[in-house]
C-alpha cells in the first residue's frame, strides 16, 4: 500500500484548464473524496491518478515514485467505474480473474483470491452468471470485486454507487466503507454527492471549477468552511446565506441587511464595512427570548420542508434573502405564515463578500459570542 | 379506429415492397425450371425440367468457376476481415497523428467506383505479372473490402464503452489482448454481418474477373453465367438456371447468419 500525492498537477483539454495547479497528499490507508458539483475537475484528476489521462504539468506520486510517465497496467491501481465496465461477455469468474491472469498469477492463487472476494462481497452463487444475468447491486458487487482481488495499492472508485437506487445506495455505501477499513488500501473515490462524502470520506477534498477549494475531515468542512462555495456545497440543506454591512456603534457591532439586523456584541473592529453571514439550518431555531439566540429576525415562511424527524422552513426575510429554520418532529407552521426565528451564536459564520473567504475566525468567534 | 386504418396501410405498403422484391426471384425460380430454347423470360410456365440445373452447371463450367469463386472469396473475406477489425480498432480505438486524414483516405476506396479504376489497375498488375493469377482476383477486392471493412469496424469500436478498454488497461491488458478478449468478442455481430457482405460482393464481382483473368481455370462464377448468352439469342431457362446455381452459395450463407446480420445492421442504432 502506498499514498497518493498531486504535485501542482495541471490538465489542459485545449484552452480549457479542467484541473489547476492540483496540491493533494492522501495518506497511506486513507479513504479520500473528491467532491464537487459537474465540471469541477475531480474525475479528470482521478483518471490522471489512474493513468488514463496524461498530466499536462506537475506530478503524480504513487508512494515514494513519480507515476506520470507509467502505463495504467504498471501502475498497481485498481478502478470502480461508474458504468461498473464489467466484461458482458464473461462469467463472474472470469470478470474477477481476468486481472490476475493477464498478470499471470499462478492458478491456485487466482482461485483462491476470487473465492476470497466473492466470499467478502457475498457473490459466490453468482459466479458462474454473466453481468447481464445480475441486478445493479450485483453487478456493483462485482465491480468492487474486481478491485479487491488485485489487491493493488490503491483503489480508485468514480462515482460507484450513482446507478443504484437511494436504499440500495444507502447499504452499499456502509458496505464499501466497512471494506475499505478492513482491508487498509488507500483510496481515492470521487463523487458529486455530498451526502455520500460526508458519510464515506476520512478526508474529503472539495472542487470546484477545477481548483481545491478545502481538504479536511467532514467535520471540519462541515463547521469550519473555508469559503462560501465549501460552505454552500456542504451540508443538506445548505448553509444560509444574507449579505450585511456592518455598523458599528456604542454597543458594539450590528450587522444590517436585506430584512437582517443583528446586534453582534464584542465583535472586532476587524471586520470590513459588509460581510456575508452564513448559518446552517440547524442554527437557525423558532424565537425564544432567553438569552442563547440573536435576533429575532422575522419573515413569510415560503415552504414547509417535514422530513419526519425535523421539518425545514425557508423564511423569507426580505426581497432576496431567505434562511432554512430547522423544527424538530412536525412544524405547525404553514407557507404564508409569519415567523420569528433567531440564530445560534456559535453556528454563525462570516464570509468576504467580494472573494467568498472565510472570515477570521477571530472575527468570527467573537461575533458568536 | 385511425390506428386500425394505420395498420392496414402499413400492412399494404409492405405487401407491395415484398412483391416488388419478391417478383423477380419468383420469376427467376420458374424460368429455371422451364423447357430450354424458350425465347422470353417470365413466359407461361411450360413444365418442370430440373434436369436445367445439371446442363447449366455442365455447360457454364461451374465445377471449375465455383472452386475459382469459393478460392477468391474466402481468400478476400478472411484477408480483408482481419485487416479490417485491426485497422478500425486503431481507427476507433486509439489517438494518432494524422487519424483524421488517414481515415477519409481509406474512404476514397469506398467512394470511387472500380469502373474509374479498372484500366490502370489492369496495367499495374500486368507490370507485377499478377493477371491471370488469383492474386489479380483477390489484392483488388481486398484493397476495396478494407475500405468498406474498416468504416464499418470503426463505426463499431466507437459503439463500445470507453470504460471497458479502460477497465481492460488497468486489469493489465496489452491492446492486442485487449482488442481479441475484450473488445472482439462483443463485435460478433458486426463482424460476421461484415463478413457476409465482404463475402456477397466478392462472390458477385463480374467485372475484375472479365478483365483481369482469361485463364479458364482462374475464372469465377458469374463469369460462367455470360455463356448463357448468345450473339442472337439467350437461353433464358439455362440463364435462370446459372444464377440460381451462383446465387445458391450466397443465400445459403446469408440464411445461416441471418439472426447475427439483423443484428449486426441494428449495431448501434438504438442505445443498448
């Protein structure tokens, strides 16, 4: 098993940059994601791992060795696709040893690998079926097995889990994590699906038009964004935004925007004169005047979200400024009715404006205050 | 009511394209079997003689211009199929230099008729020594059925998943092994479709094999059937009888790989 490392690594499709300037260490047994929306760049950067795209600049390292220069065979990789790409023309067998026999691995060692991974991946009945003869579940299974039987350094998985239904999804994707720990390999999996990043990933790697935006662990990207695209892209639903400018009088720093305006005690002097504020749903809570929310801020409800559990209300509170309040169990409130909401101090976030940075955590944790 | 009336039209359409098809082979089949020394084709039946069969075959030669056919054909159609899978597998398969222009090269064989070209090639093979050898017969056919063979690989090879090749690479596959393991075996279809076109054209051609050989031995079947006609007159019973005995072989390969011809001409022509 080795790491993965991207080196300042470009890839030009003609005049169009499609990954830039790459810098991305993945630890050696870590389960990297690669997130972002379509068009961000993180399939080409897998494929440039794999060796099915060559790297415009910069290098790719597998372990200690640059890779560029090496065939996709030599590289000791194995790849989930998002098709599954299974041989519609061979039996399950024969899918899960076609890898070890062009490496002319020594019979009973084949047998023994492939009864192995049907053996983890629950395929032995179906070894002597042909991929069409399989559900979509099945045929996953065994694309995931013919990653596992070669035993590579690491695995490479694109978007894997995109053809299967929301529960089977759900399944698989506890399935492939658990594997993942099992075995140790290091792996890179790239998805658009930040659910599936969020649950699946140690780290997870955000994209966007082909630039890294944030790596971090779910949790980091989830409470500490780097910037509003991060912010925006984690989290269902995502993060509110209101554009403000920022007052300051005798009592401190308020923020006034469109149907906004908070009082933001202790805040520093270190803020610019406007700021986006972002507050996840969860920060955002029906009015109570006890102290532990700022506010209030009131609006027209304009859709009742009941996920059972909790329900979400989008509040309008001015002409283009809406936040998602979450309710816990059923919300009585209906579209067109009015509500007072207030934030949590803690969940509020400040973002440039202009270039959508994360704010000073200073200044933002003293605005929390 | 309007899908009723829709139906039935739909039916007479195609009743009227199977007649129009159908007419000519009919009329073909019962001259065949008519009394020889009959003046007009299509006349009224007048018995049952098919005794016409074994004085056609005896008469065209078509013991010795069958073998000279069976020769050039599979000779054309093995050669030119397996030029054909390697030269779209490239074509469809893999980025080069210059693929554009090699590609609508190889098209300009599809596209210029033998007849443009018959003289200087007869030239050409003269100064080789290859007329009146089989080779006159075959490298000809070979160099138009690759053009043909190898649009049509091309178009199939694009058909395939990019990702199974690609799955194929990282499982350790050369491109050779590839092409035979992965890619081939799902081309049946199209190839065997290939094959019997290659093999209907090559069995048809008339105008090589009335140029490029005199040899009698060198000469193929559709030649045998011009003995048929006379300066004056034609026997049209024997006429019918010949191209029955050359069509045979054709149909008979056609109706063997029928399920994977329809198939084959159906590649690609709705998302699988």
């Amino acid at each position: 098993m080795a790491g993965v490392t991207f080196d300042g690594v470009v890839k030009r499709f003609g005049a169009v940059e499609a990954v830039r300037e790459l810098d991305l260490a993945v630890a050696d047994g870590e389960f990297m994601v690669l997130v972002g929306p379509s068009g961000s760049g993180k399939t080409t950067a897998l494929r440039m791992l794999a060796g099915l795209e060559a790297v415009s600049d910069g290098r790719i390292l597998i372990g200690e060795g640059v890779v560029n220069a090496i065939s996709p065979r030599d590289r000791d990789i194995a790849m989930v696709f998002q098709d599954y790409a299974l041989y519609p023309q061979m039996t399950v067998r024969d899918n899960l040893a076609f890898g070890l026999r062009r490496r002319k691995a020594p019979k009973e060692d084949i047998e023994r690998r492939v009864a192995r991974a049907a053996d983890a991946l629950e395929l032995g009945e179906l070894l002597d079926r042909r991929p069409r003869e399989l559900s979509g579940g099945q045929q996953q299974r065994v694309a995931l097995g013919r990653a596992l039987v070669r035993d590579p350094q690491v695995f490479l998985m694109d978007e894997p889990l995109s053809n299967l239904d929301a529960k089977l999804r759900v399944q698989t994707r506890g399935e492939i994590k658990r594997l993942q720990k099992e075995i140790g390999t290091t792996t890179v999996y790239v998805t658009h699906d930040q659910v599936e990043a969020m649950t699946m990933g140690d780290r997870i790697a955000v994209m966007n038009h082909g630039r890294l935006e944030q790596v971090g662990t779910p949790e980091e990207l989830y409470e500490r964004p780097a910037n509003l695209f991060v912010a925006g892209f984690i989290g269902s639903p995502g993060m509110s935004f209101a554009r403000a400018e920022v007052e300051r009088g005798p009592d401190g720093v308020t923020l006034r925007g469109d149907g906004v305006r908070l009082p933001l005690p202790g805040a520093g002097a270190e803020l610019p004169p406007a700021v986006m504020l972002g507050v996840r749903p969860e920060h955002a809570r029906a009015w109570r005047d006890d102290g532990e929310l700022i506010g209030p801020l009131e609006g027209q409800v304009a859709y009742v979200e009941a996920l059972g559990r909790e329900t979400f209300l989008g509040v309008d509170v001015g002409e283009d400024t809406r936040f998602v309040v979450a309710v816990e169990g059923r919300a009585g409130e209906q579209p067109g009715d009015t509500l007072r909401f207030g934030l949590v101090p803690a969940g509020l976030r400040l973002f440039d404006p202009e270039g959508g940075a994360a704010l000073e955590r200073a200044a933002a944790g003293s605005a929390a205050r | 009511m309007i899908v009723r009336r829709e139906q039935y039209f739909t039916y007479l359409l195609l009743g009227l394209f199977s007649l129009i098809a159908l007419v000519p082979v009919v009329g073909i089949l019962v001259t065949a079997v008519q009394a020889q020394g009959g003046l007009a084709a299509f006349g009224e039946p007048n018995g049952f003689h098919l005794e016409n069969f074994a004085d056609a075959w005896r008469e065209g030669s078509f013991g010795a211009y069958l073998r000279s056919s069976v020769i050039v054909s599979v000779s054309v159609v093995g050669l030119s199929t397996l030029l054909s899978i390697l030269a779209g597998y490239a074509f469809g398969m893999m980025r080069f230099r210059g693929e554009q222009l090699l590609f609508y090269l190889l098209l300009l064989g599809l596209m210029v008729p033998l007849e443009a070209t018959i003289v200087p090639l007869y030239y050409d093979l003269r100064d080789l020594a290859l007329t009146d050898t089989y080779w006159a017969l075959i490298l000809p056919q070979v160099g138009v059925s690759v053009a043909f063979g190898t649009f049509w690989m091309r178009a199939f090879f694009r058909s395939v998943p990019r990702s199974l090749v690609e799955a194929a690479r990282l499982d350790g596959s050369s491109s050779w092994g590839t092409l035979w393991r992965v890619v081939l075996p799902l081309g049946k279809p199209a190839v065997l479709t290939m094959m019997v076109l290659v093999f209907m054209w090559t069995w048809n051609e008339f105008l090589l094999a009335l140029v490029m050989v005199t040899d009698e031995e060198l000469r193929t079947a559709p030649l045998g059937l011009a003995f048929f006609q006379g300066r004056n007159t034609t026997d049209f019973a024997l006429l019918a009888a010949g191209s029955v005995i050359v069509a045979t072989p054709v149909v008979v390969v056609y109706v063997f790989l029928q399920r994977h011809f329809i198939r084959g001409m159906l590649t690609g022509a709705v998302k699988g």
